[in-house]
C-alpha cells in the first residue's frame, strides 16, 4: 500500500496544468530552426559513429476514432489502398535516412506505434518489416515491439508477427467497463481481450503489455477496481496506468465529451491512488510515475539498477545510444536536435515524392537544455538526483548552477514533495505522485513563460 494521504486540499494545490516531460524542452517551444538540412547533418554525423539506433515507426491509421485520444490519428475505412500509399513514402523516408546516414546501421530496439499498427494487413505488415530489415541491421536478440488494438488485431496478424520476430506487444486496453467503453467510442468485451491475450502468450512473446487510463466519462473507484482486478487476472508483463489528457483545444474531436461525465480531481486521483495499490499488493513493482512491471521484467530490473529512460513512448529501457522516428509525425532525437515530421498527410507525402525529408520543426538542445533535460530525466526516471553524479557530468555543481532553483526546491520539501539529504535531492512517497510538479520547476522555458500552448492536468 502507499504510505501518504492526500487531502482535497493537497489535490487542489498541486492539480495544474504541466508537462509530461517525454521530451524537454517541451515540444510546444520547438520552432522551424531544425528543418531537412539541419537534420541530413547529424544524420551524416551519426553515419560516422559507432552508435546504434532505435528505431520507431509510426503507423497514423485507425478504423474508428477513440474520444480520448491524444495521438495523431487518421480514421480510414478498412482498405489496402490507403496503407499501401503510406508504406510507398514510407519506404522513401527510410531510404533518404539510410542514404544519409551512409551505411547499415543496428537497431537494439524497433517499436510500431500509431494510430493503429495492425490496421495494416498481413502482407503489408511483412512487407514493411523486411523494408526495414533490408535498409537496417535489425537484431532480433533486442527489443521488438508492437502496439495492437485487439479489434483489429487477429490471430493470423499475431502469428505474422511472432514469426517475422516481434518478441514484445502492447494492448491498447483502458477500461474493461462496458459503459466505459461505449462513453469513449472503443467497445473490446472482456472476453475477446482474454482469448487474445492467451493466444499471445502461447505464440511465446516475451512480454506483453497493457495500457490502462484513468480519468475517463463514467469511471468510478469501484468500477476501475474491478477493471485492474481482471487485468491482474490475466496478468500481463507490464501495465501503463495513464492520466487521461483532457486538452479539447488541441484535440477537437474531445470536445464530444461531456464533461459532466468525468470524475472531479479528487475521485480521479483516488481512482489512481487505489489502482496503484492493486497492483503492489498483486507484486506489480511500481516503475517511476506511471508504469508498473512484474518484478522479473527487464523494465523493472532497469528501474532498479538506474537504467530507465524516458521518451515519447513513455519509460523504457533504452539499449541504443540514438532514436529516430519514421513516418507522420514521427519524432527523431539524434545528437543534440529533436526533429518532428510534418503532422498533415498531403505535405507528408508530397515532400517525400520530391525526394525530401519530412521534416516540419524541431529544437536544436543548448548545453542548458542539455543539463536540465538530464536533471528533469532523472527526476521522472530515478526520482532522485545524485549531485556527485551531476558534477561529474557537467563538470559544475547542482547547487551553484540551479542557484535560482533552489526557492522551488525548499518549497517542495516544505510541501513534503522532496527530501535533501546531503548530495542527494530526492522525491517523498507524495512528490511521486506529483513528479511533474515538481519537474516544471527546472524547466527554464515555463519560468520565462515563453512557452507557448496548454498543457494537461497533472492529477
């Protein structure tokens, strides 16, 4: 069980819009001052290294749209036709960065993500791995890995899959509740979830995992309760339990939501609060904010040993020294830049038939944001700070360089959010909770107030 209790005035305090630092600085403050040319160079930057890759891919279709959703999606109609366009500039994008790069570079981990990656139909699903395996050195003794709607994602798919040597699937799950379900337009009966996740399991994957939110219309502590009581059930690998985003400004479609139907501040964190205790009591170990792995898992070895990293997939172990996204709105972080693809599809496909990378924005890091990107990872990763650690990084101390954040860090310990224990800064059992709070202090962009945009809630 969690040894804190939270008050509604403690909720009150602490529940305002922030970051959830996948990347800092936040994408909202990155601008055109990374486009192609930009990128070509630390691509041939990177082909000059020894540094392996991850690698993701993005797949933006989806059949129906869910009402929660945050990603960046495209509803088609189930049909070959439009898959089949994508790969074609697909396969140029990954051509262009390989040429780029110069040579045959090995991927430790490769993630499909969307969207929905198993909208694509088997074929297209073999064709689009042996494009990458033909243009890249895959090692299939890394992490392969794959996000599947259990709508879509049949047995046939799953066995393709397993035999082109994807070992790690992630089940887009949220709530087992039918009334739930029918609120946020992603109807999956319990029942198809089970015979699916029991067919993965015999196709031998090593690990699966399921995504949970909380916070969504209808959702009770009660009715969640009972959702993570069958989730434990079946007992999956590892489950992401996610804030829902409410952010209808950015997300237009969320704007169908009643918000009448949602659960105030206070039931959502005591929905949170009592998941979470669920999953400890059932032998779940809880990896940093919002992750949680059975203790055998690599994930949760990692978050033992300090070796969690945190990106736009959320925490993972990261076994490469770069990240590059293909596809639309994919997202690379190579040497020092962030570089984002273009969001609309017609640009997307109409830069890549000229023969040019899709390259929209990003964010070249300075060595500022280099050290508070460091700090704000392992505040979200370790939720500790080694200052020891720090000064041997970037050849300063933690003190002397944060001088002006020293305010927000005697506010947190007042508040109980953080303990300062000689050359160590570290969260309590309640600044977890709070982790992104406690982050915006560190980010230099949100203190300026130069970043543009909203963020979600952080309860």
């Amino acid at each position: 069980m969690l040894a804190v209790a939270i008050d509604r005035e403690t909720i009150r305090k602490f529940d305002v819009a922030g970051p959830r630092y996948t990347s800092y600085p936040t994408a909202p403050v990155w601008s055109d001052e990374v486009h192609e040319r930009v990128y070509i160079e630390r691509l041939k930057v990177f082909g000059q290294s020894e540094k392996v890759l991850s690698l993701y891919i993005h797949i933006p279709f989806c059949r129906t749209l869910c009402a929660y959703c945050g990603c960046n999606v495209i509803v088609r109609k189930q049909d070959d036709k439009y898959a089949d366009e994508y790969l074609s500039c697909l396969f140029k994008e990954m051509d262009l960065v390989a040429q780029y790069i110069g040579r045959k570079k090995t991927i430790r981990q490769l993630h499909w993500g969307g969207g929905t990656p198993t909208y694509l139909s088997e074929k297209q699903i073999e064709r689009l791995f042996q494009k990458t395996a033909e243009v890249f050195n895959v090692d299939l003794k890394g992490e392969i890995a794959i996000e599947i709607d259990p709508r879509t994602a049949t047995k046939e798919k799953i066995d393709r899959l397993r035999a082109l040597g994807f070992n790690r699937l992630s089940m887009g799950i949220q709530d087992l509740d039918p009334n739930v379900q029918k609120a946020v337009n992603r109807e999956q009966p319990y029942e198809m979830i089970g015979d699916l996740y029991a067919y993965c399991r015999q196709a031998g994957f090593r690990s699966i995992n399921f995504d949970l939110i909380y916070g969504l219309p209808f959702q009770t502590t009660e009715s969640f309760s009972r959702t993570v009581s069958r989730v434990i059930g079946l007992k999956p690998d590892r489950i992401a339990l996610y804030s829902f985003a409410l952010v209808p400004w950015l997300k237009k479609h969320q704007k169908k939501i009643d918000e009448a139907t949602l659960p105030p501040s206070d039931v959502k964190l005591d929905i949170f609060l009592q998941a979470r205790s669920q999953l400890l009591d059932a032998g779940y170990q809880a990896i940093a904010m919002d992750h949680f792995a059975l203790e055998g898992d690599e994930l949760a070895k990692a978050f033992r040993e300090g070796g969690l990293y945190r990106n736009f997939m959320g925490y993972t172990v990261k076994p490469a020294d770069e990240y590059i996204g293909l596809g639309l709105t994919s997202i690379s972080f190579l040497e020092d830049i962030y570089a984002h693809n273009h969001k609309a599809l017609p640009e997307y496909y109409r830069l890549l038939r000229a023969g040019m990378l899709p390259v929209e924005r990003g964010k070249i890091l300075s060595m500022d944001d280099r050290i508070r990107q460091w700090t704000i990872g392992a505040l979200m990763c370790r939720f500790r700070i080694d200052k020891n650690e720090f000064k041997k990084k970037f050849e300063t101390s933690f003190d002397g360089y944060f001088t002006e954040e020293q305010a927000h860090i005697g506010r947190c310990v007042k508040d109980g959010l953080m303990k300062v224990d000689g050359e160590t800064v570290e969260a309590t059992e309640l600044g977890k909770i709070f982790i992104r709070n406690i982050c915006m202090g560190f980010d230099r962009y949100l203190r300026k107030q130069d970043a543009p945009g909203r963020f979600s809630r952080t309860v």
